[in-house]
C-alpha cells in the first residue's frame, strides 16, 4: 500500500530528531565503503566519492561519524548500506546516545529496503530497550508498518492483515496524542475493509458457482463484523439475491429492509428493491430469524 505523504512526514520528522538538527558534512577523513575482512577488521575509506584520503578501521570512527554515513546513504536511496551502518553504530557503541538513534533509523532503513522482517525486529528491540524514549511510538508505528505494507494484495493470507490490525490498534491505544496515532486510525480502517473485500471475494466465487449457503455465510460475517465497511451494502444485496433464490423470503425482505434503512441512496438498495418487488415482496422485517434480531437492534440504535 505504499508510504503515504503523513509517512513520509513522519518519517522525517523522527529522522530530524535522531539527528538534532545536524547537516551531513563531508568529513574531514572521509569515510566509506568496507572492504577486508568483516566485523571489527573493516574499513572505511571515501564516503562521498573521489579518491581516499584515509583508510583505518572502522572502530577508529566515533559513533556520530558512522551513524552520519548511514544518514548520508539513507538520504542517497541506499537503504541496504544505511541499514547496515546504522547496525554498526549499535555494534561499536551499545551504550551511547547515538546507538538509541541508530536503531530506531536501522528499522526505518530496512523497512524502506524492503525487509519488513528484519525492520521489525529492529523496532521491536528500541521499544524493549527504550520504552519510555520519544521514539518509542515512532518504531511502534513502524512495526505496525511492517505488517501493514504487505496486505495490498487480497490474494494474499489474512494472517497479515490480523497482524497489522493488532499492531495499528497498539499504537493507537498506547500513544493516542501522537501523528503516528492519528495514521494509524486510518490505516486501521483501510485493513478492517481489506478483511471485509475477503470475504466479499470468497462469497461472490461461491455464488456464482451457485453454492449459496457457503455464500451466504460469507456474506453474513460482512454483516455481522465488518458492518462499518464500505462492503456492507453490497454484502446485503447478495443476501437478499441468495435467499430469494433458496426461498427464504423472510430473509430476503429482511436483508433488504435493513438495506433500505441504512443505505436507501446505493445502487444496491435499488437492485434488491427491484429483486424483491418482481417476486412480488417488500423490503420489510419478517419472521423470526438473524435479520430480524439485527433488524431489532437497528431500530434501537444499536446499528453502526
């Protein structure tokens, strides 16, 4: 689903933080890519291009130096190098002030590259190790991402999908005062109606392979747990398109009734009002039966 433009405002404001305001300047020995052995025995030699003007280990770099290659490469779109810097300074450094930031950066490097596992992971240690830091609800925010940024497909499993739900309702519940809080609700909303356009999909295959009580059941948990989503109309009209079909004309005046009640103006409304009036029935309450009791708590406000 893709960063959207409060992401990416987000996302820099926690990356104007992490920094302090400070601009990334060429070194005066410049640094660069690792080359020798890895680990401790690597080194940095030409940060910004041109030719080296020293090499040494990289354990002769200060926090700050290594953790501004990693912001320089973020800002150049190397997510992959930036990711692994950032890791650097959390390896040479576990105690300073530099490594919280590092972090929380590292999370955001690998998210923007692609790895949603290990940017997770990454996250997850800052809230571990840093509950109570101002960042904390900023890589909440980014593990919920990580989850969330890969539900864009309907195709795929909904296990993701719970996955994001969970994580976007605790960034919202633990940090509500926040920008990151405010995305969140909306980005809950478009997962909640992602579950929904599932089982829209399910219940549309089984009706047109005219296996109706397998649709219906799909179209009954629309109704019934997904009601504030954008499917809920449709879901109603296949209801009343199924049961008229099996018979069940109670069922269908009362789909259709709730229909009218609470989405009168949609397309949907129509075509069940013109299903219904041809077999000769009305949008109304009838019988004893699901929609009934749904269409009792409607009248007492219970509906949305």
């Amino acid at each position: 689903m893709g960063d959207t433009r409060q992401d990416e405002k987000a996302r820099r404001s926690a990356l104007k933080r992490t920094a302090q305001g400070a601009a990334i300047t060429v070194l005066a020995v410049s640094l660069a890519g690792c080359s020798g052995g890895g680990g401790g025995g690597g080194w940095f030699s030409n940060l910004f291009g041109g030719n080296a003007v020293e090499s040494k280990p990289i354990e002769e770099y200060t926090a700050e130096e290594i953790y501004k290659r990693a912001e320089f490469d973020l800002e150049e779109g190397d997510f992959d190098s930036a990711a692994k810097w950032f890791g650097e300074v959390e390896r040479l450094y576990p105690y300073s002030s530099w490594a919280k930031r590092a972090l929380v950066m590292q999370a955001y490097a690998f998210h923007k590259d692609g790895e949603f596992e290990e940017s997770r992971a990454a996250a997850q240690r800052f809230i571990d190790f840093y509950p109570g830091d101002e960042d904390a609800a900023y890589a909440q925010y980014l593990l919920a991402l990580s989850y969330y940024d890969q539900i864009d497909a309907i195709g795929r499993d909904q296990g993701l999908t719970f996955q994001a739900l969970q994580a976007l309702r605790d960034v919202i519940e633990r940090y509500p005062d926040t920008e990151y809080a405010r995305s969140a609700i909306l980005k809950f909303d478009l997962a909640f109606d992602h579950l929904a356009a599932k089982e829209m999909e399910i219940g549309r295959y089984y009706l047109k392979r005219k296996h109706y009580t397998a649709g219906i059941n799909r179209f009954r948990v629309v109704v019934e747990q997904f009601q504030t989503t954008s499917h809920t109309p449709e879901a109603l009209h296949r209801l009343v398109e199924s049961y008229l079909i099996l018979g069940f004309t109670d069922e269908a005046q009362t789909a259709g009734a709730i229909l009218g009640h609470n989405f009168r103006s949609t397309k949907w409304y129509e075509d069940s009002y013109e299903l219904l009036t041809k077999a000769g029935l009305q949008p109304e309450a009838k019988g004893s039966n699901w929609l009934t009791a749904l269409y009792r708590q409607l009248i007492k406000g219970e509906w949305l």
